[in-house]
C-alpha cells in the first residue's frame, strides 16, 4: 500500500477538482461539507471527468442575456460525449429578475443569481464570463423587453459589442451558440443578446476594432461558427411568431451517460438546480439524444446546408492540430502520439498508476510540440496546448491521489488587516511539493508564517466586488487563490486551487441603519420615525447626516456606543416629496454589508453604500378596518402595509388553519402565495365561504405555476393569462385608461387620479388574467405600444356578500421603489367588501 503523507504549507484551497469543488462558503468547510464532497464524487469519477477534456480542443460559447439562459442539456452532451469544452456568456446578472426563494431586489439579487450562476457553470465544467457590470451599469437586466433595438441602446450599443467582443477574443471560441432566435414574440433582452452575437462576430477578427483590447495583449478572433436553435423559445413565458430556422445539424448523444448513468437532459437539471431563484430544477425521466442547431454563420465561405458532426471544420483534437499546414514534422509526430495515449488513457482510467504514466507521457509531448508551434499557428494553436497543460496537470494531481485543502483562517479582511491562509495535502511520498504560494490581486500581499502565509489588505487595497467578472471550473478564481507547484512521476505540475472560503476585503467600517426606506402618510398625524443604527469598526460619534432644510435625524440616547437610536423628523409642511438619507462614517460615504446565505450557494458578502429613501404620500386608510397578509415571502408589502398605519395582522400556518382570517375585514395574499402556502390552498374553502358572507380577498399577481387553479382558487373562474408575453405591460409609463370610473376600488378612500400612475417603475405589470367569470368587473385597461388594450390587470367580484379583487399590476415593485400612488391604490384595495 502506498503511505500517504498529511502536509500544511503556506497558502490555501479546496478540493482539488473541478466540477465538484466546493463552492466558496464564507467559513472553512465542515466536516460535512468535506464528507459531502468526497462521497458526491469519488476519486475514480473524478479522474474519468478530468480525462474527458483531454479529448477536445474546441471551445463552445453560448450567448445568453441572463443567468439560466443557457441550454444545459445540450451543453452537458457536448461536454461528456464530446468532450468540448463550455463557455457561458451573460450579458446581464438577472437582477431585474424575480426572486423565488427570498426577498433579495435589485443588485442584491443581482449578486445572488451570480452565484447560482457560478455553481451552475460549475456543474457543466464550463467557464463563465459576464457583460454587465451590476444594477448602476448601464449594462444590466431592467426588466422583461419586447424590442431588441431599444433595448441595446438602452444598454448602450458600444458598450455591449466591446465587452462581448472581449470574450471572443479572450475565450477564442470555435463555436459560438445563441440561446434563443430574434423573432417577435420572445424576450427583448433575448433578442438583444442575439443580435449582438452577429454584430459581433462582424468585428472582432478586425484589430482596428476596439484597439485598446489589442493594447491589452488580445488576439482578433474570427468565430469559425454560429449557431443557432432550430427549434422555438415557447412555452409558458414566450411565443416565438415566426418558425424556427431549418435544421442544419443534429446533435447526437447516448441515451444515457455511462459515468453516472443518468440522461444529458438530467445532468442539465443538475446545473439548472442552481437557479432556485427562478424555480429552476425539474425532474427529467426521458432521455433526449438529438438536438437539432441551424449553422447561421461561418467565418469563411458558404455554410453547408447539413452538417455530420458540430466538430467538422474545426481543430477538433491534439490529433487534429498535428495535421495543420506549416506543423514541424516532429512536433506533429508528438501530437499524434499525444493523440493516441490520450484514447488509452481513457481506456485506462480505471488503473489510476497507467494513467499517470500515460499522461506524464502526453503532457511531454504537447511541451514539445508547444515549443516549436511557429509563428503562423501560434493564434489559432496556443491557446488549445496551453489550456491542455492545465487539464494534464489536474489529472496528474488527481490519478497520483493528491487531496489538496486551502482555506483562510479568519473572518473577511478590512483594509490594512491581515489573515492566515492555511493549506492542507495529502499526497503519496513520491509526490514532492515544491511551492505554494498565494496568487493575490492588486492590494493583496502575502509573506510566510508559522502555520502558513499571512495575506495583508493594502490601507488603500479596492473592496471585493461580489459580483465576479469569469469563473473558471480549473481554478484561479477570486481575490485570492493558492498556486501549489509538485512533481509528480519527474513532470512538474502546476495548480491553481480555491479558496474553500473566498477571501474578502470589505470596508473599513460599516453601517446598518433601519428601516432602510420610510414612509409618511400625510393622511396620518405625523410622528418622528426611529431609526437604530449598528455601527460596525466605528462608534454612532463617528456618524454624520447631511438634510435638507426642516428634516433632523438626533440621538435619542447615548451616543459614542457600536448602535444607537435616532428620531427622523420631517417638516411641518412635508406635503408630497422624497429625499434621501445618505450617510457619512468616519469621513467617508457609509457601507451596509448586507449578507445571505442559501445551501446552494453558500454565504456571500455585498458591501453596499448607504442610502435610506424617505417619501411622503397622502393615502388615507378605510376606517375601522382589519386587515390580514399572507405571505409567501417573496414580497415586502406586509411592511409597507404598516408603514402606512394599516391595522394589519400576519397570518401564520397556524393561523390560517385555526380560521383567523373569520375575524378579518380584508385578506390580502401576497405574490406566489398559493404555491408556497399549502395551509392557505387547504383553507380554501373556508375562505370562500368567508367572502361569500362578507369578506374581501385581495390576491397579489401570481404566476400559472403558482398553485393557481382559476377553477378553485378564486371564488369564482379567473385564469391567469399564458404565454405570459400576451399578457403584460412592460412600459412602466403606458397609459392606464379606467374602465368603472364610479368603482369603490378607485374612489375609496383615495380618489385615484392620472398622477397616481405617474413615476411607476420598470413595468405595469404581468401575469394578467385572460378570461373570467362575468361577475368579474375589469377596472383598468392598457397596452404597450402598438399592442392591443389588456384589461385583465385589476379584476374585482361581488361574491355573495363579500368581493374578490384580483391585481397582476407590480404594486409589490412599486411599493419598494416608494411610488406615492401604489401606496394610494393599495391603501383603496384594503376596504372592506361593503360599507
């Protein structure tokens, strides 16, 4: 038995792979986490993964608008049946996306579904690059489109084609792949990313274009190849109005992967799993075998009309580059015999000792071959050996039965702080460690110490951003990872390991101050708000507030402590208006480190700076009137509900199933409620019958998916319009035409007025309803431009003694964008069914 030795060096990391590393928590792996891992991949699976990379040397980008557009099936095929290797590329973070598993808005969500992006692009072993730089970039998701061109300029033309351009250029991609077609019917955003991809293709083999990236050291990239999916973007979002292209090429695969045994469509859902902020993950028992691609461009000449293999045309394998023109004969002789071991190897991966010698074997051959690439080949070449090196030395790592753990041992690092990277190997003894060493970005540095190696955070070292520009499933990735250097078999092997904890540098101070957005009914007498502070490496003296005329933010107690209270007064004559409270710590603009943490993507970090909206409105409340929210929480409304001195009560499963809501005026459930709230479904009945002697149910938009049943949710028929296209306004300014103006809804206690929908943010509104029960009353009518007038937004019904209001318009949004008439109509939507 070969002795394995346990050895701590300076430096950090995890497990050693790839596909299934784990993620980058905020705290070292538990023990857990590490039984976890080891038991989720064994050594042996891990080995046959890293040795199908060796197989290809063609890289597949997908083009996508958001995070879960990618075809994940199709790319799990490619990569296990093909070998190929993935890129993804985002333009946008979805941050203008919902939210299905919390309350995270905006670029916290943002941050958010980067993550999951991460993790998925980690299940698929493919790299992952994006274009937008978060929610003050122009660059990012404001919500659904319907127009490709508006949206780009939106986004800003140049900008968008440059940073794609980048990723061509960087990533070199043989195959580039839409994710959806540009026709009327599908996601503007959608289309936009499609139209780029073509636009951009156009320019980046010329190095006059954007000639600052060619400063930089990058190559012009001519795509080889374009596709894209002869095959629609339907289903219940989408309805695409013109055919898909004709069908050039069919992917093939097996029914099943003979690793885990499970279909490509089911190892696609692994990766979609990840996206639980869009209710992604979907059980997959029918194999899919053929995916069917239309080749829209090729770089040179016509493109054939059928195709035998995605990989014709292209430098397919190491085999492949030792046939290229202008090859030295003995470099092509090592390619070829690089080839043939590569094929070996794989037959041999259950015999970790020959495969070891074998691709100790293969990565001599490539160093020859790379040393005499002439010049000609090096653009089209380089990249595809040098990426092949850093799969060698994986597999080497893997097949000799290294165990590599790096991690930091201490919290998030401020400015000037220091903290211990520890790394752990196991290794058998003729595996020799020569260095490790942290590899640290701009205002990191690091030096030896006792038990590893001390990282410092420069006094003027940059915060981390959470949302990360690439992620590579080799390693490399972070503010910090370990570059560990071993000789295995007399080969010398280079990794580049993460952290199992990502290493942070936030800021120097911080600060929480609540509620993080005010409100003041002037219908309402108007009392000072408290406001509690929590500072964090600074004291509440170390706190200042700059107001307009007449406002005072002032201790209510002790001060010079980590927390303290403070009173918000507004002038006498507040009328109608809206400031914001920004404050300043120890002489700079303060930052809330807002943090969250979901089990499939561990903890993450957003330094945020601090900036607290304050608006007044006028919505007066029906008197006498009790009110009750069920939540599915993905909303803040229950909040605002208070804010604007609702008599509100939250109803809990015990209450819902003790019958609460009997003693209620008005119930109000939230957006997705009735498919996260199975004691509300269960107390359906009940609830019906509620209404029909005097109760008024108001139900928040819900998706079709959402558990609503338009023959038994609501009291009476009202079906949630789908494809949801049909039935959305995405003009936050569309004109809202009133259909009943006498209606109580509109009148009591607020007479609702244009102004009310005036300043509305990202869109009316989705999910309308496409047919209902005569007794059903539509309220409002309007369209996006060019578009038939929808009237399915705001439905109310006299049921028996009471009404069921049914709205699809966003007021959930607008209440957190603090639009004044959201607060006015939602205030209307809370008066009892009579009065």
């Amino acid at each position: 038995m070969t002795r394995m030795s346990r050895r701590t060096f300076v430096a950090s990391v995890p497990p050693l792979l790839a596909a299934t590393q784990i993620p980058a928590w905020a705290a070292p792996a538990s023990d857990l986490d590490l039984i976890a891992s080891q038991k989720g991949e064994p050594a042996i699976v891990k080995l046959y993964r890293q040795l199908e990379r060796l197989t290809s040397t063609v890289t597949f980008m997908t083009t996508g608008a958001h995070p879960d557009d990618e075809p994940s099936g199709l790319l799990a095929a490619l990569r296990h049946v093909y070998g190929i290797r993935p890129v993804l590329y985002c333009i946008t973070r979805g941050e203008g996306g919902q939210n299905s598993i919390g309350p995270e808005r905006g670029s916290v969500l943002g941050v958010l579904r980067t993550r999951e992006m991460q993790e998925a692009s980690r299940s698929l072993d493919a790299s992952l690059a994006f274009g937008g730089r978060g929610h003050n970039d122009s660059v990012h998701d404001f919500g659904f489109s319907k127009d490709p061109n508006a949206t780009i300029a939106r986004w800003g033309r140049d900008r968008v084609i440059e940073r794609m351009t980048w990723a061509f250029r960087q990533y070199k991609p043989d195959v580039v792949m839409n994710c959806f077609l540009d026709v009327p019917g599908q996601h503007g955003q959608h289309r936009a990313a499609t139209v780029a991809t073509f636009i951009t293709a156009d320019i980046s083999g010329n190095e006059e274009e954007f000639p600052e990236q060619i400063a930089a050291g990058l190559k012009p990239w001519n795509v080889p190849k374009i596709y894209l999916p002869a095959y629609g973007g339907g289903g219940g979002v989408y309805d695409d109005e013109i055919p898909p292209p004709p069908t050039t090429l069919v992917v093939k695969a097996p029914a099943r992967d003979p690793i885990s045994g499970a279909t490509f469509p089911q190892m696609g859902e692994w990766s979609r799993s990840c996206h639980l902020t869009q209710g992604m993950g979907t059980w997959r028992p029918d194999p899919q075998t053929e995916w069917q691609l239309n080749l829209s461009r090729v770089a040179e000449g016509e493109a054939p009309t059928q195709e035998n293999d995605i990989r014709d045309g292209l430098i397919a394998t190491v085999g492949h580059i030792a046939e290229l023109d202008g090859m030295p004969a003995s470099a092509a002789d090592a390619l070829r015999n690089a080839q043939g071991l590569i094929e070996e190897a794989i037959a041999d991966y259950g015999d970790p000792k020959a495969v070891v010698a074998k691709v100790i074997e293969i990565g001599a051959a490539i160093d020859a071959a790379r040393a005499q690439l002439p010049a000609e080949l090096v653009d089209s070449v380089a990249h595809r050996l040098d990426r092949k090196v850093k799969e060698i030395d994986l597999v080497l790592a893997t097949a000799a039965g290294m165990q590599v753990r790096a991690y930091t041992d201490g919290a998030d690092l401020r400015p000037g702080q220091e903290v211990l990277v520890k790394t752990d190997v196991d290794a058998p003894d003729d595996v020799v460690v020569q260095s490790v060493a942290v590899i640290g970005r701009d205002g990191l540095s690091s030096k030896a110490g006792e038990e590893g190696e001390l990282v410092t955070a420069a006094a003027d070292a940059a915060l981390t951003n959470p949302l990360t520009e690439q992620f590579d499933p080799l390693g490399g990735n972070g503010d910090a990872f370990v570059r560990l250097t071993a000789e295995i078999g007399g080969r010398t092997t280079v990794l580049d390991i993460d952290l199992e904890d990502a290493l942070r540098v936030i800021p120097a101070a911080s600060l929480e101050l609540k509620p993080d957005a005010v409100v003041f009914n002037t219908e309402r007498d108007i009392a000072p708000v408290e406001m509690t502070a929590v500072v964090a490496n600074a004291t509440t003296d170390d706190l200042t507030f700059d107001l307009p005329d007449g406002w005072s933010l002032l201790p209510t107690g002790e001060t010079g402590r980590e927390a303290g209270t403070f009173e918000l007064a507004p002038p006498a004559d507040l009328g109608t208006t809206r400031i914001a409270i920004e404050p300043v710590l120890l002489g700079e603009p303060a930052y809330a480190i807002n943090t969250f943490s979901y089990p499939h993507i561990g903890k993450s970090v957003v330094p945020t700076l601090v900036s607290v909206p304050v608006q007044s409105v006028g919505a007066a409340l029906p008197e006498n009137t009790k009110v009750g929210y069920v939540s599915g929480g993905n909303d803040n409304v229950h909040i605002w509900l208070r804010r604007l001195g609702v008599d509100l009560t939250e109803l809990a499963p015990g209450d819902i199933e003790a019958g609460a809501y009997r003693d209620l005026d008005t119930l109000v459930v939230g957006i997705f409620a009735f498919g996260k709230r199975p004691d509300l479904v269960a107390a359906l009945p009940g609830i019906h019958e509620w209404v029909n002697n005097g109760g008024h149910l108001v139900t928040l938009y819900h998706r079709p998916s959402d558990g609503w049943d338009p023959e038994a949710v609501p009291p009476a028929f009202l079906k949630i319009g789908s494809p949801s296209i049909r039935y959305r306004v995405t003009d936050a300014n569309a004109v809202v035409t009133v259909l009943e103006a006498d209606h109580p809804l509109l009148n009591y206690p607020n007479v609702l007025t244009e102004e009310d929908w005036s300043n509305w943010d990202k869109e009316r509104g989705l999910y309308f309803a496409s047919e209902w029960d005569e007794a059903y009353k539509p309220l409002l009518s309007m369209s996006d431009s060019g578009e038939e007038p929808l009237t399915g937004s705001l439905l109310s019904a006299e049921i028996g003694q009471g009404r069921h209001t049914h709205t699809s318009l966003v007021l959930h949004h607008q209440l957190d964008k603090l639009v004044p008439g959201a607060f006015r109509l939602l205030a209307n939507l809370t008066q009892p069914a009579r009065r």
